[in-house]
C-alpha cells in the first residue's frame, strides 16, 4: 500500500510539472500571437498613415498647380485635369490600401491556426490525469477452509492407514472357504 501511495504522488507530482509548464508554453504562445498582431497592425497604420500624407501632398502640388484657363467648357475641362490626376493616384492608393488590409487579415488567419497548433501541442504533452492505482486484493486471513483441508488430509490418511492395515493382518481363519 505504501508502494502503491509513493508511486501516486510521484505521478501526482510529474502531473503538476507537466501542466506548469504547459501553462508557461501557453501564455508564450499568447505573448508571441500578440506580438504578431501587433507588428502586423502597426505595419498597417504606417501603410494608412503613408497614403494619407502621400494624398495631402499631392492635394497641395495639385492645388498649388492650378491656372486660370479660362472661361469656357476647354478652360474648365483644363482645370480639372490635375485633379483627375490627383482621383486616379487616390483610387490606386486605395486599392493597395484594400490588399494591405486583406494581407494583415490573411496574417491574422494563420497567426490564430498556429497559435492553436501550439496550444494543441502544449495541452497534448500534459497528458491524462493520474489516478491511484488498483489496491491488491487483501490476504485471506480466514483459515477455516485451510482447517477443513487440513483434516481431510488427516482423516484421507488414516482411511488409506487402516486400509493398508487391515490388508497386512493375517487371515483369521486359516481354512477359509475362499479356497475351495
């Protein structure tokens, strides 16, 4: 029993290392996520924060590019050109802005598939909870059917005695009728 009661708390023991360090695993595995995120975002808010100060830019080179042509439909469709140019450069801004963001979202995606592996990885390393094991069965302290076997030996042994003894007597009768 004590055996038995050892090895338990070994286990016990082994049991509780083991979900130490799956929890350690597991806040890095969150940390390391995190940080992902984090840079991946951040990469984000410069693209945006790039594009913004891009268009500004080029919303003050247009403006300060504007001439008087005119008065006449030539004059204005003149005019208009340089912030046509400026709607185009915006219009691609935006659709690289778009594939930036779908990139980030697409990270995100396979960041939170590898977090999930590793957590699966650190959870399966812990294992299953120990239990105690079987008690062996306890001895058999009633000696009754050990008695009993006991004097059917003895009782056995003195039948096959007397058996025998009473082969080995001399006949009583030394003319018996058996011989005749």
């Amino acid at each position: 029993m004590e055996i038995r009661k050892l090895n338990f708390q070994r286990d016990q023991g082994r049991y509780s290392l083991k979900l130490a360090k799956q929890s350690q695993e597991l806040d890095e595995n969150t940390l390391a996520a995190s940080t992902a995120f984090a840079r991946e975002q951040a990469w984000l808010n410069d693209q945006f924060n790039a594009a913004t100060v891009q268009y500004q830019n080029e919303f003050t080179k247009a403006a300060k590019g504007m001439k008087f042509y005119g008065s006449g439909k030539t004059a204005k469709r003149l005019a208009s050109l340089q912030f046509a140019e400026l709607g185009r450069m915006q219009a691609m801004q935006v659709s690289n802005l778009i594939r930036a963001r779908e990139k980030v979202e697409g990270f995100g995606r396979e960041t939170v598939r590898k977090l999930r592996s590793a957590n699966r990885r650190a959870f399966d390393a812990v294992g299953q909870i120990p239990v105690p094991g079987i008690a062996p069965p306890k001895p058999d302290m009633d000696m009754t059917s050990a008695y009993l076997n006991f004097a059917g030996d003895i009782a056995g042994t003195a039948a096959s005695a007397y058996g025998a003894y009473q082969k080995s007597k001399p006949p009583t009768t030394p003319f018996s009728e058996e011989e005749e």
